[in-house]
C-alpha cells in the first residue's frame, strides 16, 4: 500500500526536528503557507502538524502559530518522577525535609518495637483505618477548621492514593470534572486512567473563573470539581470565604461533589475554613503527611459524610486493603503528641525563608507565589520558550517543571514552575540566579 502523501512530509519535519536542523522555539510556517510550499490541502497540512504534536515534536499555541518543541526534554517531564543526578538540584518536585526528622522517626521506630500490642500491626487492618488512628485524625483536623467524627475518616496510603479512591468512589468513565486551567499533575494522570472528561477552568489571581463554572454547569452535565481551595498547586492562591461560598451554591445548584484537595493547606496562616467544613454533604476533603512531614510516610486521609463512606472504603479494599499499619501506627503517634503540630509550624517558617529568598533574586521577573509556600510560578514574557529554558537549566544541572504537566488547556502557556522546598537553604540562592540568568538569556535570544 502506497504511503499518504502527507506523510512524507511529516517525515522530514521529523527529521529535521529530531537532528537540530530545527531547533527548539522555531516557529514553524502558518496551515496555510506550508499547504502551499509541500502542494497539500490545508486540512491535510493541519493533519501533519497534529502528528507532529502527537509525536511530541511540536507544540501549537492559539493565535501564535506552531512551533518545535525541544526533544532533549525526557518524556512525562514535571508528571513522572525522575532520578536527578546526586549533583543535581531539583527544583521539580517537592519533598521538604527538616533537620532531625530522621532522628525523629528512629525514635519512633524504638517505641513502637516496645509496644505491647506489636502482633496486631502484623494483621489485617480495618480498611478505613482503626478507630484510634481515625480518632488522631479527626483531632488533628480540628486545626485545619474541620470537626468531624472518626467515622467520617477512611485512612489511605497518602493524598494521591486518596484522590483515587475518590475518583473511583464517586465517579464513573466519562463523568466530566471541572478543574482549573492549571492545576496538580497527579489529578490529570488520575483523571486519563479513569477516562474522566477534564474540562478547564479559566482563572483568575484569586480562584477560579466560578462564572465560567456555573455558565458550565448550564451546557453540560458536571459531575464534580476538583480544587485546591487553600494554597493551590501551582499558583498559591487561597480562595476567600465569599468565593468558597459562591462555590457551594453552585455545587448545590447543579449537584457537584466538591473534591478538595488540601495538601498544602497547612502552610497557609489562618485560611477561611475548607469547603468541607461550610458543606460537608457536597464535599469530600483530602489531604495526608507527605508534604508536612515526609514524603515516604505514605499516610493520607479521605474525610467525607458517612453515606459515602462504605463506597469509599470498598474502593480502599479494591486497591491496597488497608493501609499498611507500621506507618500508620507511627503517624497516628505523631498526630497525637504534637509532632505533625510542630513539624508543620517549622515547615511554614521554612517555605516562608524560601520564598523571601525567591522574591529577592528573581525580583527582575514577574513571578506568582504564596508567601509561605513551597513552590513559585513564572509566566515567560512574549518570545522566551520555556522547553528551551528547562533544557539549558537541565544541562546547568537544575531540573524544573514547565507547565505543560499543568495545564488542562489546549494552548499551553509558557511558564515555568518551580519547587523550592528539595534542596538545601545554602543552595537555593545560586540555583535561582541560575534560573533567572537563563530565563533572562532566552528572552534576549
């Protein structure tokens, strides 16, 4: 069989592409010029421009053009978690640490080998959790402003694992689920396996587009949101209390489960309280001990109404049974005496030490952060590409995350965003300047 026509021509901008003679950022010739220059109709020029992106060859921006992306960029870049080199600085993903958390979790590991009750930590566990470690949970939450009971708590192997018994819970394949035109990396991946109809919020500096949302909700049945209402991952706002109101009515309005993802809600002083304290009956909360205390204690936490709970908990049998109880058993203990109180405080001082380093070197660029977290956003002005940027910051020896992990939109914005919370205070500084000299070096280009 003969190959299509087109397909050459696909072939050579490859090609082109994958040897340099095309270097990243270049914008490549208008649908309708290069159906001109090659001798093809103009919806078969569109045609090969969408192979090429499907191959991850080129990106095409609304009212911009189309132009090459830079291939030395691995695949999964900002979703997949990758080894970084020993000497590398990752300003990818975030896994804060303290001085002393190692000391703290020997600790822990001595007392629990003297605990009386060891042989049950080597049985089955109750698939939400056990009643006192649901029982700490609840008690901790009541910081965050939310009063629950034990049985409104299931206990999952950290917040993705409990975004996914959510999802599975609650939602069925082709479900469409209101997200932020930016938003966490792990809730698209979650949403692509489960066949989850994303559908982009636009946003604003404060919150999402909740007009946009309701006008939505009028066009298409919606079956959830998923939001970061207190410190959004990656543009660090925090919802008011009118907006969280405003955001309530609506899901009541067109029956939205609200899912709540509250990971770095503890950085925030003093938010409005979450959305499933103003309405639990539309809301299922989670968050876990990943960012507040360390990220390999895989301990999270569904809280929602008791009615959903027994198919929350069937979910929780279907993927993993219970949580394993060692971890639990230590972070129960932590709940319960102070550490994640005092471990969180001390995070909140860091990020806040971070960020005011941040402020300070990339000052000359326009930047979007919460002032006590752990990450910063970097819109690109006009002309700097952000594959390009990465990959010299990947040969400098930093890796960061551009936004394409983020976005939810056709049209990917050029920003970068980066963590602040995985490497030393001794280090930052110099990894910024490095940032901020590239992201200069590139716009001048």
């Amino acid at each position: 069989m003969p190959t299509a026509r087109y397909k050459s021509v696909v072939d050579v901008f490859a090609a082109d592409i994958r040897s340099g003679k095309l270097c990243a950022g270049t914008r490549l010739p208008t649908h309708r010029q290069l159906a001109a220059d090659s001798g093809i109709a103009v919806v078969t020029a569109s045609r090969v421009y969408a192979e090429l992106e499907a191959m991850g060859l080129v990106s095409s921006e609304r009212g911009r053009g189309t132009f090459v992306r830079d291939v030395a960029l691995p695949p999964g870049h900002g979703v997949d978690q990758r080894v970084v080199a020993p000497d590398a600085v990752d300003l990818n993903f975030n896994y804060p640490a303290l001085p002393g958390q190692a000391d703290l979790l020997r600790q822990a590991l001595r007392e629990l080998a003297g605990a009386g009750d060891l042989d049950s930590l080597l049985r089955y566990q109750p698939h939400g959790g056990r009643e006192r470690d649901r029982a700490a949970v609840a008690t901790h939450l009541l910081d965050r402003g939310l009063d629950v009971t034990p049985d409104c708590v299931a206990l999952v192997n950290g917040a993705q694992h409990g975004l996914t018994v959510t999802a599975m819970a609650q939602l069925r394949p082709g479900d469409v689920v209101a997200v932020d035109a930016l938003t966490y990396p792990g809730f698209k991946v979650l949403a692509e396996a489960l066949r989850l109809e994303l559908h982009p919020l636009p946003t604003t500096s404060t919150g999402p587009d909740l007009d946009a949302l309701a006008t939505l909700c009028n066009r298409r049945a919606v079956r959830a949101i998923y939001c970061m209402p207190t410190l959004h991952n990656p543009l660090g706002w925090v919802m008011d209390r009118a907006a969280r109101r405003q955001l309530i009515a609506i899901a009541r309005r067109h029956g939205l489960l609200m899912i709540e993802d509250a990971s770095y809600a503890y950085l925030a002083d003093n938010p409005p309280p979450p959305l499933a304290a103003l309405a639990p009956d539309v809301t299922v909360y989670v968050s876990g001990l990943s960012k507040n205390v360390a990220t390999g204690i895989r301990v999270g936490f569904v809280v929602a109404s008791v009615s959903r709970m027994t198919a929350i908990e069937r979910i929780i049998r279907a993927t993993t049974w219970n949580t394993p109880a060692i971890t639990t058993a230590i972070a129960s203990q932590w709940l319960q005496d102070g550490t994640v109180t005092r471990l969180e405080a001390q995070k909140r001082r860091d990020a806040a030490a971070r960020q005011s380093i941040a402020r300070k070197v990339l000052a000359p660029l326009h930047h979007i952060a919460h002032p006590s977290s752990y990450f910063t956003w970097i819109p690109l002005p006009p002309g700097a590409r952000a594959d390009r940027i990465a990959t010299a910051l990947e040969h400098a020896g930093i890796s960061v995350s551009t936004a394409e992990p983020f976005s939810t939109t056709t049209d990917t914005p050029q920003a970068l965003r980066l963590a602040l919370g995985s490497t030393s205070l001794d280090t930052l500084p110099g990894a910024l300047t490095t940032v901020r000299r590239l992201i200069e070096a590139d716009i001048c280009r």
